[in-house]
C-alpha cells in the first residue's frame, strides 16, 4: 500500500513515489493505434484542466490515477474494446472521450443510481443502464470488458459478489479500477490468485485499487490456443517460404516481371501472420515477435522498390531480408 502517495506526471511516465503506473513509451506494452505523441499531449491537457478544478488534492490524484489506468488498458488494444462503470461518476464526459479517443468503436457502459442520472447527450459512445437497486452486473453475462471502473461507495454492502462477477466479465489482461473514500483494504479484495493487485491510499479518506487480470484462463486452454495459433503461423509460413526461395533465387528483368507479383504475395501473407501476431502477442514467450514480424515485412517492402532501382545495392536487400526471415523463423516460440 502506498500511503498518501505523491502522484507525478514526468518524462513521459506516470508515477506515484517511484512506482511507474504507465509508460507512454512502453513499445512492448502500446501496440493501439494511438501515437505515443497524441496520447501524451491529451493527457497533459487532461492533467491541466483536472488541476484546475475546486477538487481536494487526493480527488484531483484519483481522478488522474484512474485516467493512467485506463490508458494503460486501452494502450494494450489495437481492436474495438469496450469498458463498463459501475456507480456515479461526474467525469464521465471525459471518460467517454478518452475511450473514444483510442477508438470511435469503443463503447462505454454506465450503470449508475436512477437519482444520479443526467443524461449522455454528448457522449455517442455511453450505453447508460440506470437503476433503482444494484445487486450486481451479471445482467451483462455474455458481454467482455476490457476493464470495469467500480465506484466504492455504490457496492460496498455487496463488495465480493460484485468483484467476483465483475472478474468473470473482464477479456483476457483486463482490469478492474476500484475506487471511493472509506477505508479500504486489500483482504477486501475477493480476487483469483494470479492477480496483480496495487492498493493506492491517496489521503486518509481517497484510495484506487488496480487489479490486473494477467490471463484468466488456464494453463491448458493457453497452451491450446497458442498451439493453434501457432498452426495457423505454420500453413501461412509454408506459402511464404515456397514465394521466398523464388524471389530470393531470381531478379526481376523489368517493372512488369512476375517476380514483383510473386513478392507482393509474399507481403501480403507476411502482413496477414503480423495481425495475427498483433492479436494474441500476449500467448508468446518472446514478446519482441509482433515487432520482428513487422522488420520482416518491411524487410519485403525494401526488396521490392529498391531491387530495381538500385541494382548496386540489390544484394544488401536480399542479405537483409535473409537475416530478417531466419530471426523469425528462429524466434516464434
């Protein structure tokens, strides 16, 4: 637990005392379609305007800690996410807005307190499901969160339930970001075993929980789908190899030579594996695959316009892109 924790915003890093809650320039973690520059230049307007509202320091503090643990989440995406908020939230505006800001296609749900509802007319993106009572979000079974922001004081008399269903709606390396005022403790907590739990202690009232689900799946159906996964790689790679020793063994006589038909194949299946690297990067052991993959693709791309054009240099494009290939090939584990 971190007690009254000073929370900074400093070379590109968030951070409370020297723990870094998210990296903006982590390029094993931020694989969205989001430039690291846009992300940062939103947060820093972010930061401003929260610091110049009337909230208590430890309120600005929570509001901002919650904002980098959504980001973290959603930086980990390159596919349409969706994230759900249990309990009353007067950010929720500026939620919607970050969500959409990763992804127009990005939904945001929102169960709130019928006495507590004002409307969404400027957030496309809010799917609002008021309620008298709240027992708990299992009405939602059969949709998956990529993280579920839970206002403390809303589930409180109902706390382990609530989690416990909460976890069973979070995708694969989702989130839950619990937060409020009153005591809160981490035996509290009705989490699975391999979670990563950090407690945040803003003041003696404000707190915010992070709890990542590292992979809510079994070892047997994580080994399955890499498997499968890997299968997959294999079939497209034999296409690729076949395409390759052709491309690698002659040189194109001019622009309409089928030898730039045959390396066109060649990028296109070499783009198809890179998606589904993307995908499901977190199943393998060597996390710089997804970043190899695409140094294979580029590789193709170089061999391609610059054969031609510079024959001097055509055999440095072809050693290169032989030393790019035989990494990959070597690194898929």
């Amino acid at each position: 637990m971190k007690n009254s924790a000073e929370l900074k915003f400093h070379n590109n890093k968030i951070m409370i005392d020297n723990e870094i809650i998210y990296d903006f320039e982590d390029r094993y973690h931020n694989i969205s379609a989001l430039s690291v520059e846009q992300q940062v230049q939103f947060f820093s307007r972010l930061v401003n305007s929260i610091s110049a509202t009337n909230l208590s320091a430890a309120e600005k503090n929570e509001f901002i800690l919650i904002c980098a643990c959504l980001f973290k989440v959603l930086s980990a995406k390159n596919t349409p996410a969706s994230v759900l908020i249990i309990g009353n939230n007067y950010f929720l505006d500026i939620l919607a807005e970050i969500i959409n800001l990763f992804n127009n296609e990005n939904k945001l749900y929102h169960i709130c307190d019928i006495n507590n509802y004002h409307g969404n007319s400027n957030c496309n993106n809010v799917i609002s499901i008021v309620v008298s009572t709240f027992s708990g979000p299992g009405f939602l079974a059969g949709n998956n969160f990529a993280a579920v922001l839970i206002d403390h004081n809303f589930i409180k008399n109902n706390i382990h339930s609530v989690l416990s269903e909460c976890i069973r709606l979070l995708t694969v390396n989702g989130a839950i970001i619990c937060y409020g005022s009153d005591f809160f403790s981490s035996e509290s907590l009705n989490i699975p075993f391999d979670a990563n739990t950090h407690l945040y202690q803003l003041d003696t009232e404000r707190f915010v929980v992070s709890v990542s689900i590292n992979d809510i799946t079994d070892d047997t159906s994580h080994n399955s789908a890499k498997e499968e996964i890997i299968n997959k790689i294999g079939q497209e790679g034999a296409k690729l190899l076949e395409n390759l020793q052709y491309i690698m063994s002659n040189r194109p006589a001019s622009p309409d030579d089928i030898w730039y038909s045959i390396i066109d194949e060649c990028i296109y299946v070499i783009d198809q594996i890179e998606s589904i690297i993307m995908k499901n990067y977190m199943l393998f052991e060597n996390q710089d695959l997804k970043y190899q993959t695409n140094e294979v693709k580029n590789a193709l791309l170089d061999f391609k316009y610059e054969a031609y054009l510079n024959r001097k240099y055509y055999d440095f494009f072809q050693s290169n892109l032989f030393d790019c290939y035989n990494d990959w090939v070597t690194n898929i584990r």
